[in-house]
C-alpha cells in the first residue's frame, strides 16, 4: 500500500527541522548503503549519530505520534531512528530495494523493514526534479509532495529518486517494523479502520453497526499482528 500523510509536520515543525539540520555537517550519503544501493546512490546525508540528527528525529517521531492516519495506515511496531538526506546539482538514487533489515550501528537494536517512509521538507516549487518514483502492481508511481507531507510504502518496493537538476530537495527517511507484516493484511485492515470511522462519523460511536465494525477490526488485528 503507498499512502500520503498529509501535515505531519505544519510549517512551523518544518522550520524547526530544518533549523537543526541546515547548519550541520553533511557527509556522503553512501555512510549507510548497502552493497547495492551504494552503486546507484548519489547525495549527502547527517551522520546518524549526529546531534542534529537526533534532536530532528526526535521531533519526527513526535509528530508521527500524533497522526492518526500514520497509525492507522501503518501499524507500528519499531520505527528506525529518522535520518535526513539531501540531493542537488544532479544528484539522484538509481533504483534500488531497501535491506530487508536495519541495524543501528553500536547497538542491538534492529527491525524488519516492513515499509519506509519519506518525509519531504522542501517546498516543491523550488527544485525541479527528485520525485521519488516507486514501482507497484500499476506501474511506477511518482511522488513529490509538500514540506511536511510524508509517503509510506511497501519496504520491499523497487523505487528512485530523479536527478535534482535546480535547487535542493531535503528529506527524512526512515523504515518501520508493522505490527502486521503482510500488505495486503495492512490495507484491509486500513481500508476497514477508514469505513468504521465513517460509520461512527454519521451514526454516531454508539451505534450497533459502528460497535460490531470494531469489534471485527479488532478481532483481525488480533489474528494478524505480530504484538
């Protein structure tokens, strides 16, 4: 499933990023590929470790806590610690797949990437190219949303990103652990999260058909997840 988050930062959340990673030290982009992706990777990067990264990543994850449409869509387990990228004079990720695990260096924590995620911080109007084109059952899907609007998709999708060819397109990049591992599980169950909050919109939260509805979602989740 590839889904648009919209506002998971508003404007000021957007400045308050981009305060802490603008002045920090940037490094070759390659500091966390794997074998494959390092061939086809072209950009700079803040070294993970960096104070700046954390602080940034922390106001990320705080953000994400407070979607609704996140949670529902993605089912989180564990969320990799955000990193932040960037991409300019022609600088582009040829197409690759994700590592199917992500370790954080210099500790034993670890995930399955179930789905990634970007989270885009430049307004688009001022960079032309770095659309994030991910390929899906219907072909390849371009994606090049507004500062603090996010996509979510499949982890094992093989996507890229374009050359940026004017200006500088910044982004956080994470991966995610679901609690349920199946996509096809995911999106049933956010399809049916999205009509039972249609249903308790117009019947009201009390209403019968509104309660059996959740008492099916939870009863799916519960056979689907993992925790």
């Amino acid at each position: 499933m590839l889904i648009a988050i919209p506002d998971v930062l508003d404007a000021a959340g957007v400045a308050r990023v981009r305060t802490l990673i603008d002045h920090a030290e940037w490094i070759d982009g390659n500091a966390t590929s794997g074998p494959q992706s390092a061939l086809a990777k072209r950009n700079e990067q803040l070294p993970e470790d960096s104070v700046a990264a954390r602080e940034a990543g922390g106001m990320v994850l705080d953000a994400l806590g407070r979607s609704a449409l996140f949670v529902a869509a993605a089912l989180p387990l564990k969320v990799f610690p955000p990193l932040f990228n960037r991409y300019t004079g022609g600088q582009d990720f040829g197409l690759h797949v994700d590592n199917a695990i992500r370790m954080k260096r210099g500790t034993d924590f670890r995930i399955r990437s179930d789905l990634s995620a970007t989270l885009f911080l430049d307004d688009p109007a001022t960079y032309d190219g770095g659309e994030l084109v991910i390929e899906d059952q219907f072909g390849p899907q371009s994606v090049k949303l507004p500062a603090g609007h996010m996509v979510l998709y499949p982890a094992s999708s093989l996507h890229r990103v374009t050359p940026v060819t004017r200006g500088v397109r910044t982004a956080s990049f994470f991966w995610l652990q679901s609690m349920v591992r199946d996509d096809g599980a995911r999106r049933i169950l956010f399809d049916l999260d999205q009509g039972v909050q249609a249903v308790a919109a117009a019947q009201g939260q009390g209403d019968p058909a509104t309660v059996r509805l959740t008492g099916v979602y939870h009863n799916l989740l519960r056979r689907w997840a993992d925790a």
